[in-house]
C-alpha cells in the first residue's frame, strides 16, 4: 500500500504529522531503537566538488575555476580540511563538524556495478539493486521484507518515502508509507506520454496510463517516476523541508523507522561553481550548485536537531549520487557524466571520522576513459555494510536478495558503532 497525504508541515507537532498520515498506517510500538536515513543526491552529484582532493598535485590543474581555495589558503572560500589529501566543500560546514566529531564517513573514487552515463539508467541500476532490468523492486523493499522480527512487529509501515514519488528502491512486495508536502511538484505532460509508451504492454498499468490517468493516480499506482529525465527534483528549501519531516516521522515513538529523502537538480553541466569565476554577479552563494551545498548542509543540521541526541546517537544516514562528473572542466564552466565519486555516511550511530578511499590519482593516465575519476571502492559493500550492521540483515542475503550478482562485493564493517 503507498500511502500519500499532502498535508503542510508548518504548525505540526511529531504527533500531529505522524497521524495525518491515517489509518492505514499502523502506529504500534516498534522493538528497535535504531533509526535508518537513506537520501540520493539525483542528478550526479561531483565528487570533486563535493569533497575535494586538494592534496592531489593534479587537483588545481584538473579542476581549474571549479576548484575553490585549498584549507588554510586565505580565499573567501577556502575548502574545509579533513586530512592531508581531502577537504570539504566550503558550503559543508555541519558536516565538516561531524567528522571532526567521529559522526561522518567519506567514501570517494567509489561507485556501483553500472558504467554508461544515463541519469535514468543509473539511478534505476542503483534503485534496483542491479543493472539487470528484469528485476522489478527495490534493493530497500527487499531488505525491508528480510529485517529481523524487531524492526516489524506488529505494524505493516516500518519504511516511509518522503518526496513527490516513491522511489524505486521503496517499490516491492513489503508494505511501505509515502509522504510529501502540498507544494511538491507534480509528473509533468512530457512524463505521462513516456510513462505510457514504456508500459504499453503492461496489463495493468498500460490501459489506465492510456486512457490518461491522472497525475495522482498514477503515484498512488505505481509509485510515480521523477519529471527531470532522471535528474531528480527538489531544491535547497525543499530538501530542507523533507529533513525536517524525516526527523519529526522518526521522532515519534509509534513511527517508521526507515526512511528516504530524494534531493535532486545536482547535474551540473554549466556554471557549476560561478563564485570562482570573474563577473559582477558572482561571489558568495552565486550559481545554484553553492545553494545546493547549502541546502544538503542545513537540511542535515536540521534533521540531527529535530531527532535530538538520544535518536540521533543511534541513527545512521546514507548519501549516494547515481555516478560521479568528469575530472575537467568542460567549456560551459561545469562537468559531464562520469563514473567514479564520493557518498556520505553520518550519524551518531557511525563510527566515522575517516575517508574510505583508495584513491586513484587524477593525472591522466590515472582516469577512467581518459576523462572520470577511476572507481576504486564499490558503493555497495559501503550499503551493505549498515544493512548488516545497523539494520540486523543476514550476510549471506546481501548478494542474493538484496543486491544480486555482487557475491565478489563484500560489506565494509566497521562503519556503525556496535
């Protein structure tokens, strides 16, 4: 069942938003204390940019303007340092702080098993749990329907979706609730016609897309599809207005426990960083991809607040992007479709304060096609590690249920604080 209520967040107490979601959702007391924050970045986040490899003697030539000052450099934007080779965005300043803290995991040269560059191909692969398109559901909704008994006692809704569709990795054979405010944006014309080319053969879907199916019917059929050619939706306020409801939904005591956050618009093929680029309206915050730091910056601080120390000591947060963007610059002042990248674990339940990295050099010979950061770490052992850890699930089911096909892909351990 996909349960969807657009109700507004202003003026909702945790009790009051969690019942507006309805009868249908089960409130019952549920036996884990552990809470789960899973959040992609859609659109392909830079993972240069995101975390910068300053130490690299490469990094300045490579990245050239979209490279902001190096740690300790004097510049208005000087990137935040984590160690000798790796920085912070300068905008990531909560998230510089929980590493400092031991709440904040870097992975970076890292990607899954898929290797072109289609948005809507690589967030499916990665949605699925699989580049084999046969599969139909969601790495997450299988995992859901193999959680020991304690995450799901007694209540059918453990995971809930916040945003304007359920993502694919929601989608399957175990029950999960969906949420999103009333000013989210709806499937747009160009979507629906796709929508119904692509499941013209679909007995069940095909005929109702056909004869035009509202916008609204379609999410509550199957889960909706995002309407920017799989870069994602969303802005900075937004972003921040989901990280507010997630933690109000995970705060309540009869609550899910399990939740997912899309944050998109993160393709960045112009004008990515026009702060570092000469003009009379650039500088500070200038261009969209320096709100967007903001906004995944703010939204965290917000989410840890709204959780208070107690719940947030025993959550963890994953942040992945669908592939990562070129090493160089293009001649519109961004970057292109890459392969390898950086992703994100935090959380008082996470054993952070390190980068996971083996990292691959960004001198020419040293790039993937001549052009993408080499992935050196596979963004699923990193999953499949807090699903083992964190979440309970056996070891054995990671490469068969969960993520088919990746039995040469073990879980890092490690990473949650036992």
């Amino acid at each position: 069942m996909i349960i969807t209520r657009r109700t507004s967040l202003k003026a909702l107490g945790a009790g009051a938003l969690w019942t507006t979601l309805g009868p249908g959702f089960a409130a019952a007391s549920v036996e884990t204390d552990r809470r789960f924050v899973f959040i992609f970045l859609r659109g392909g986040m830079d993972g240069l940019s995101a975390v910068p490899a300053y130490g690299d003697p490469q990094f300045g030539a490579a990245r050239g303007p979209l490279a902001d000052g190096p740690p300790g450099a004097g510049t208005d934007f000087d990137a935040l340092k984590l160690d000798g080779l790796f920085a912070l965005n300068p905008d990531l300043k909560f998230m510089h702080t929980l590493f400092t803290q031991g709440e904040l995991t870097v992975f970076h040269a890292t990607c899954h098993d898929y290797r072109d560059r289609s948005h809507f191909d690589a967030q499916d692969s990665f949605d699925r749990g699989s580049i084999d398109k046969t599969v139909k559901t969601g790495w997450l909704n299988r995992a859901l329907v193999h959680l020991p008994a304690r995450w799901s006692t007694d209540r059918e809704n453990v995971a809930l979706g916040l945003g304007p569709t359920l993502p694919l990795s929601l989608r399957g054979d175990a029950q999960v609730g969906s949420w999103s405010p009333p000013t989210a944006p709806q499937a747009s014309a160009d979507t629906m016609e796709r929508l119904a080319r692509l499941y013209r053969a679909d007995e069940r879907l095909g005929p109702l897309l056909a004869s035009g199916l509202s916008t609204e019917s379609m999410g509550n059929a199957m889960g909706g599809m995002d309407d920017m050619g799989g870069k994602g939706f969303g802005t900075a306020v937004d972003f921040i207005q989901y990280a507010k409801a997630a933690a109000t939904f995970l705060a309540a005591a009869d609550g899910p426990r399990i939740v997912t956050i899309d944050y998109g618009n993160w393709d960045s093929h112009s004008g990515q960083n026009d702060r570092n680029i000469p003009g009379p309206e650039n500088g500070n915050y200038a261009g969209r991809f320096p709100e967007m730091y903001l906004g995944l910056d703010r939204g965290l601080a917000a989410l840890r607040e709204g959780l208070g120390p107690d719940i947030w000591s025993r959550t963890a947060v994953m942040l992945v992007t669908e592939f990562g963007r070129t090493v160089k610059i293009n001649g519109t002042q961004g970057t292109d479709h890459g392969t390898g990248g950086a992703a994100f674990l935090l959380g008082g339940a996470v054993q952070g304060g390190r980068i996971i990295a083996d990292w691959p050099g960004l001198r020419d010979s040293d790039l993937l096609d001549g052009r993408d950061l080499r992935p050196t770490t596979d963004l699923r052992a990193g999953v499949k590690g807090v699903l083992v850890d964190h979440l309970g699930l056996d070891e054995a089911l990671m490469a068969t249920a969960i993520f088919p096909g990746s039995q040469d892909v073990a879980p890092l351990t490690g990473l949650i604080r036992v």
